[in-house]
C-alpha cells in the first residue's frame, strides 16, 4: 500500500538494532559456549546493550550537549530524530534526557563491559556489578517514564505510545528478570552456575558410608 513503508530515520533505527541484536547473539553463541543457557542470555544481552550505549547513548549525549540533535545528518541524529516523533524532549535536547542519557553513555557502558568480562572469566562479583548496573538503568527508565505520566504525557505522540511502550516494555522484562537473578544469587538463594567446561568434583564418601551403616 502507498505510505506503508518505512521512512530513512525508521530504516535506520530498525537496521542498527538488528545489528546489534545481531552482534549480541554471535557474542552469546561464540564466546560462551562454556556457559550456562542463563548467562549466554546476559552476556548477550549485555552485549547489545553495550553496543547501544556506545553506538547511541554516547553520540546523541555529546550532541545535545554541544547543540541539538536537529542539526545533525548523522545516522546517530536520524535515528533521534524518528525517536522524536514519539517523545518531542528527545529534539529539543531536554536536560533531564541528556543527563539519563550521559548516565547511559558513562555509567551504562563501563559496567555493561565489566559485567560482560565477568561473566566470561566466571568472576565472583559478576552479580554484584551487574545489580548496580541494572538499579542505573532501571532508573533511568524511571526518570524517563515517570515525570511523563505525571505530566498527563505531554512530550509522548498518542500515535507512537504503542510502539513506545512494547518496544521499552521488552528491554524492562529482560533487566527485571536479571535483576531477580542476581538478587536470588546474592542472597544464597542459587549459587553462581560454573562454565560447563569445569570439572565439578564428586563426592565418593557415600559409598563407604553405606558399608559403615551396614557394619
């Protein structure tokens, strides 16, 4: 039908994430073979997140900061451009969004590269980063959600909030469920699942205990 295909900016939002989504796939499957099915899932979703913050976050924060994302024809500035359309604070370079997205850009990516090395090396604190980490982030979805709904969604386009909310809706159930992962393991409810190449040692006591009961 005429008008139903994407325009440059949706184009371009649509091929970068599956890139990225792309990337965090191969990431899980290549580099973690030795890995649990749980933690080939964080590292790939670590993974793509890193690539958001480095490949987004970052851009659009130094952007806004120096001017505005209008003013840009950069891929980075199309893709903020057509997010704009949904939320009008990301094309007037609004301070509470370049401060969640410079908390993204700075603190997002360190621990996302912490986390993702973490994991790789099996490293004991692994789950403590990765739940600071994910308390960042989910407050960042906070900071950009809720001013909005308490404000009667003033800056949100009624024809986008859909694809908004479901879009972000994902990214929350996946933090969410790695945030209760990390607490359970934190509080001693499950302990860190080793790589499957390691060697788990075997109890051969049980035997000779039974021979002692017998006797």
């Amino acid at each position: 039908m005429a008008g139903s295909g994407m325009n440059t900016g949706e184009l371009v939002i649509t091929v970068s994430l599956l890139v990225q989504v792309a990337a965090g796939v191969l990431a899980a499957l290549l580099l973690g073979k030795k890995l649990s099915r749980g933690d080939k899932c964080a590292l790939g979703f670590w993974v793509f997140n890193a690539l958001v913050n480095i490949t987004m976050c970052i851009p659009y924060a130094v952007m806004s900061l120096v001017g505005n994302v209008k003013d840009y024809k950069n891929f980075v500035a199309l893709m903020f451009q057509e997010y704009a359309k949904a939320d009008k604070r990301y094309g007037v370079a609004d301070p509470n969004m370049i401060c969640i997205e410079l908390a993204q850009a700075v603190v997002g990516t360190s621990l996302s590269i912490a986390v993702i090395t973490a994991i790789l090396q099996n490293k004991k604190w692994r789950h403590l980063a990765q739940l600071v980490l994910l308390v960042v982030e989910l407050y960042g979805v906070y900071m950009m959600f809720a001013p909005e709904l308490i404000s009667g969604l003033k800056n949100f386009n009624p024809a986008k909030l859909v694809q908004l909310f479901v879009m972000n809706g994902v990214f929350l159930v996946i933090r969410l469920a790695l945030l209760a992962q990390s607490l359970q393991v934190l509080c001693g409810g499950k302990k860190q699942a080793p790589s499957s190449g390691a060697s788990t040692p075997r109890s051969t006591g049980g035997r000779y205990n039974l021979r002692a009961k017998k006797e």
